[in-house]
C-alpha cells in the first residue's frame, strides 16, 4: 500500500506538471490571438489608411461574438469611433479585465491588448473562457484517471501483497512442522520464480538435507541399540548364571545382582530406543483400528493400582465407557502411552501421593490424562522433558533413562494427538488429545 501511496503520489505530481503546461500553452494562444487581431488591423491602417481602419474594425466587431472576442478603436481621449462600446476605454490597462469592465459577463476574464495607431487607440480582447473550459475538462479527465489508477493500484496492491502474506505463512506453516518434527514436510513452489519462489527452494533444499542428518541420526541410534542388545543379554544370561553359581558366596552375589539391575536397565535402555524409532517410522500404522480409550483406562488401573498401594499411593480412575471414547489407533502403543504416563507418576510423585487417571470426550476429540499432587515440574521445563535421556536434576536419583516422555511423545505424535504438560496445583498433568474416531478415519484416507 506504501508503494502504491508513492505510485498515486508521483502520477499526481507528473499531472499537476503537465496540466500546468497546458494550461500555459492555452493561455500563450489567448494571448497570441488577441495579438494577431490588433497585429492585423494596424497592418489595414499602414496599407489603406484611417477610414480602411475604421470600416475593417466595424466589419471585424460585426464578425466577432463580444463574449470571445472584443475590439474597440477610438481617439485618444476614449472617443467610440468603431468596435465594441466599451464603458471605460481611458481606465483599462493591458492584461487580464474582468468581464464586467468589457460591459460583459462578470465570470469570464480577457487578455487585453492596446496599441496606439497614430492619434488613434486600437484595444483587442480575448475571452479566457474556451481554454477555462478545455481546462476544466483536462483536469476532469486527469482527476477521474487518478481515481481509476489509485483504486487499480491499490486494488493490485492488495491482491500482490495478500499472495505473498499466504506464501510466507505457507513457508512459516511448513517451518512450524518441521519443528514440530514432521521433517517430510515441504514448501509448495508451484513453478514461481520469483524472490519468494526462490527462497522456498532454497529452504526445501535446506530442509532436504536436514532431514537426512536427523533420518541419519536417528538411525545411527537405533542401529547401536539393536547391535549392542544381543551381546548385553547374552551378558545378563552369565551374569544371571554366576549368580546362581554364587549362591553361597553372599557378598558376590550381590555385586552380581547389582551387575544384573544395571544390564536390565541398558536393555530396557535399548529396547526404548528401538520402539521410538520404530513409532516414529509409523511401522506401526498398520495395526491402527478402533480402540475404546476407556477400556485402556480401565486396564491401565487394574494393573497398577495395586502397584501404587505398594509405592503408598493411590491411584484412581475416571472415564465414561461409551462410544464417543473410541479412538483409530493401536492398541498396544495406547496402553504403552497411559503406563509410561502412571509409572512416571508413581516414581515421582512421592509417597502418600494420589494418582488420578481420567478419560472423557467433547466437540475437539477424545482425552486421556494423568495427573499427580506430588512436587511436579517447573513450567520452562515442560518441552524438555519429552526430548530424549532429558532429566531434571531432582530426578537423577531416581531409576530411569529419561526416554519415558519421550516415548509417549513418539505414541502420541503417531496418532496425531496433542500432549500438554500443565500445572495441576500442586503436582503435574499430562493430558493427551485425541481427534474424534470419524475425523481421524477420513485423515487417514
């Protein structure tokens, strides 16, 4: 809009320039004409004489409309010998006169002229009134042209500036899920190649590369994760069998059972990096079918409510077994989800902690959360914790790898669902957001 501000402000400007040449050269022709006609009448004077000159004024005054044109000759002391009557010959000086000095219409101004012929004074007048009009129709024109070339160029203005506002929020879109991790995703070019066009491609070549790095990464981890499990089961089998070998040597076994903890906790180490990497290549899409979120809940509490009683905690349930909780996902992966969820609560919360694990559905979708009344997190911390092997330092001398969150993270990505960590005054809560059963069939097609 600022460039067409300037567009409008500068065809303003060369308009104003070029009426005003007009206008200059209309006004050079008034004055040329009232010239010529005194010009030629002293040319009758000097080639017949007087009486030529007075019957050439008359038949001229006869020829002449007084409203355009006005010649007057007389004595020098303002006596009328031929022409047009004049009210006062003696007082009028050359240059613009008023129509009303000329005995005509007050609007109209004339370019007077005067010229002393012998004893005799020729006074020619030329009406402003045709180069006023074709003045007033130049500026007419010129002010309906700037009203069509302001609307147009604001009108193309609006429609330049709104496409490129939808290609930066299209690249600004794509940006934000590839943070969100959707590393597939690209911006669309559709063949532009204008500036845009051309940052769109460079940032799809950047983001080319970026998801190979991270495919490679994640890929590297895996790779250890699988190479590494064999051999350290194979370890916690001897480990396991020196155990029992040791059976009468107490202070051996326990180092041997410590030994075995810790070969327990790098397999389970692995095996959730394999599933992450596993989830996050949506291997697992396949098995995707309806599932009734509060069955799982139902589930969830049968198995770990007596878990909880042990860690002196008590966990309860809410949820509403109806068909508006169904979910298109997997099942295995969801149940995963909800036990990650209570045993990241149970070993934080502390003893004497009341777990809740609650289900429900509205207009957005079906949810699942779990929350706590223990110390729970700082809010800064809320993204990190679902990053990988990321612990809070309060946390460190609890049992775990920091892939927990990161886990459910994985889950919950797959299936599309939002997971918001919040504050539950006191302790912390972890809903997950599922899209309604209908909607996520249809995303899937």
């Amino acid at each position: 809009m600022v460039l067409a501000g300037l567009f409008v402000l500068a065809n303003l400007g060369a308009g104003w320039i070029a009426f005003q040449a007009i206008h200059d050269d209309l006004d050079r022709r008034v004055e040329q004409a009232a010239v010529l006609m005194s010009v030629e009448l002293a040319d009758t004077f000097e080639r017949d004489g007087r009486d030529a000159l007075v019957e050439a004024t008359r038949a001229r005054a006869t020829a002449l409309d007084p409203e355009d044109d006005i010649v007057w000759l007389g004595l020098a002391d303002g006596t009328f010998l031929a022409g047009h009557r004049l009210p006062d010959p003696q007082d009028l000086a050359v240059g613009d006169v008023s129509g009303t000095r000329l005995g005509q219409d007050d609007d109209d101004t004339y370019l007077l002229t005067s010229r002393q012929i012998g004893d005799l004074r020729l006074i020619t007048a030329r009406s402003y009134e045709d180069t006023d009009d074709i003045a007033r129709t130049v500026l007419k024109s010129f002010g309906a042209a700037t009203l069509i070339v302001t609307l147009l160029s604001a009108l193309v203005a609006f429609i330049l500036s709104r496409r490129g506002q939808l290609r930066i929020e299209a690249i600004s879109s794509v940006l934000s899920k590839v943070a969100a991790g959707e590393m597939q995703q690209r911006i669309e070019t559709h063949g532009h190649s204008d500036d845009l066009g051309r940052l769109s491609e460079r940032i799809n070549d950047a983001l080319e590369q970026l998801e190979a790095t991270v495919l490679g990464i994640k890929q590297v981890s895996a790779d250890i994760a699988h190479d590494l499990r064999t051999p350290i089961n194979r370890l916690g089998i001897q480990v396991e069998s020196l155990t029992l070998e040791a059976s009468n040597q107490p202070a051996l076994q326990d180092k041997l059972n410590q030994a075995s903890s810790n070969i327990r906790q790098i397999t389970n180490t692995f095996d959730a990096l394999l599933r992450i990497s596993q989830i996050e290549a949506g291997a697992r899409k396949a098995k995707f079918r309806a599932v009734p979120i509060a069955g799982i809940a139902a589930a969830l509490y049968e198995a770990y409510a007596a878990v909880c009683d042990d860690a002196g905690q008590t966990l309860l349930v809410s949820s509403n077994m109806d068909a508006n909780t169904l979910v298109h996902g997997d099942q295995d992966l969801l149940t995963q989800l909800g036990a990650n969820l209570i045993e990241n609560a149970i070993r934080h919360a502390g003893q004497g902690a009341t777990i809740r694990l609650e289900t429900g559905s509205g207009l957005n979708g079906v949810w699942l959360s779990v929350s706590d009344d223990g110390p729970g997190i700082p809010p800064e911390e809320y993204e990190r914790v679902t990053e990988r092997f990321y612990r809070l330092d309060k946390a460190r001398h609890t049992p775990g790898s920091g892939l927990g969150l990161a886990l459910v993270k994985a889950i919950a990505d797959l299936h599309k669902a939002g997971l918001r960590l919040s504050d539950a005054k006191p302790g912390l809560a972890v809903r997950v957001g599922f899209k309604p059963f209908s909607e996520a069939l249809k995303s899937r097609d």
